[in-house]
C-alpha cells in the first residue's frame, strides 16, 4: 500500500480552514505536503514537486492576468519586474509562513533536524505545491481565490510603489548619476533539478560588489539583485 495514502495529521481539516479550500481529493493536499526527503523513509514515491511545477504556471498566470487587469498603461517590460518581485521566494515564504505550512510538511529527519520547516527556499516551494494541488483539485478559480487572498495582499505596495518599474533600469539610471559605468551581473550559482532551478546573481559597480539575488532564471536573478542594490548604493561614493 502507498504509504502516502495512510498518513493521517489531525490538523489538516485547520489547514484546509486557513488555505480558504477544502479538499474533494485530500491526497492531492497531502501530496502537496511531502518534500522529497521524505521518500528516502517511507514507501511513498511521490513528492510535491510535480504539484510545485504545476503551481509556479498557474501562479505566474494568474498574476500577470492581474496586472495586465490592474495596469492598463504599463509596459510589458514593467509588468515583468512587477510578476517578479511578486512570486520571488521571498514573498512565498512569507505566505507559507503566515499559513504555519512548515509545521505541516512530511519530510526526513534529517531534513527536519537541518532547519527544513524554516527553510525559505522549501516553504516557497510547498506554496507552489499548494496552489498546484488547489488547481487540480477545484480548478482554476479556486487557484485564482487562493492567490487572491493570501498572495496579492502582500503586493500592494509593490504595486502602489516604484517598485513597478524594472529594478535593473533604476539602478543604471542610479548609477549613470553617480558618474558610474554600468552594473555588472555575475551568475555565481546554478542550483535545483532542471524543472525548479535556482540562480544566485551578484551585481557589482566599479568593481564593488553592491548585492546578491536569487530567481528561477539568470534574469529574474539579475532583477531581484539590482532591487537589493537600489539600497546599497550609498555604499558607492560619487565620482570627482
């Protein structure tokens, strides 16, 4: 018997009250649940990785529906960083935390003993699984309800603010005033499976490195380093 269809967590009928979506298929949320670790001590061969690919396509979906809704004068190229600074790994952790979906997660003991239920980069990825489960399980305006309510509100001041306008472009602008020549991007890492990569990309000014990002490809890599370099650059002094 697979293992996955035998465990059992009494808070699960909670969760389902705090994600907003009470599942006709509970295995698609325990699935949802079960990091890759936890198949080296179990019988269980699926994780929630499949769910977490499905999840990212239909996230990106619904938010650039949204902004393409919200923002009738913005450019593509501001809709991107907009998309970008949304669903980056950092605000996703955020709403895996706010939704406590770390103390939920099936995963090894090791993985658990390393920090794994606070791992940002795990609890961004089970929010993906989570909205990939919803999809399967109650379509797309159930993913989309999900988003809605538990993601966007956390863009709003991206969306209110500067913040819309392509990171990259500020910072040369910023820069190009201070008498500098323009950013340098440097790939530093390459980490992840092929279907869930993770770049880390430095950014650097007159040879000073000035911030690192992190994104799902080198260019939302490169975007969210010069937004994390929009606040260092106090730490290049103007030229003569």
């Amino acid at each position: 018997m697979n293992q996955l269809k035998t465990m059992t967590n009494p808070n699960l009928n909670q969760l389902q009250s705090s994600l907003g979506h009470h599942y006709q298929d509970i295995q698609l949320l325990k699935t949802a649940l079960s990091h890759r670790s936890y198949l080296n001590e179990s019988n269980q061969s699926v994780s929630n990785e499949r769910l977490e690919f499905l999840g990212d396509a239909v996230l990106e979906l619904v938010i650039s529906e949204y902004l393409y809704l919200q923002k009738p004068d913005e450019p593509e190229g501001t809709l991107t960083a907009a998309r970008s600074a949304i669903v980056r790994t950092e605000s996703l952790a955020k709403v895996a935390t706010q939704l406590n979906l770390g103390e939920y997660l099936f995963m090894s003991k090791g993985e658990e003993k390393s920090g794994g239920r606070h791992n940002i980069s795990l609890l961004a990825n089970t929010t993906e699984a989570i909205i990939g489960s919803i999809y399967l399980d109650g379509g797309l305006q159930s993913a989309q309800d999900f988003i809605h309510r538990h993601i966007l509100p956390l863009a709003e001041n991206i969306l209110d603010s500067d913040n819309l306008k392509d990171p990259k472009s500020l910072l040369q602008e910023k820069v190009q005033e201070l008498g500098f020549t323009s950013p340098v991007y440097t790939t530093d890492s390459e980490t992840g499976p092929d279907h869930n990569k993770t770049f880390t990309v430095t950014v650097s000014v007159n040879h000073q490195p000035l911030a690192t990002g992190k994104g799902k490809n080198k260019q939302a890599a490169q975007q969210d380093a010069a937004r994390q370099a929009l606040n260092n650059t106090q730490r290049l002094a103007p030229k003569t």
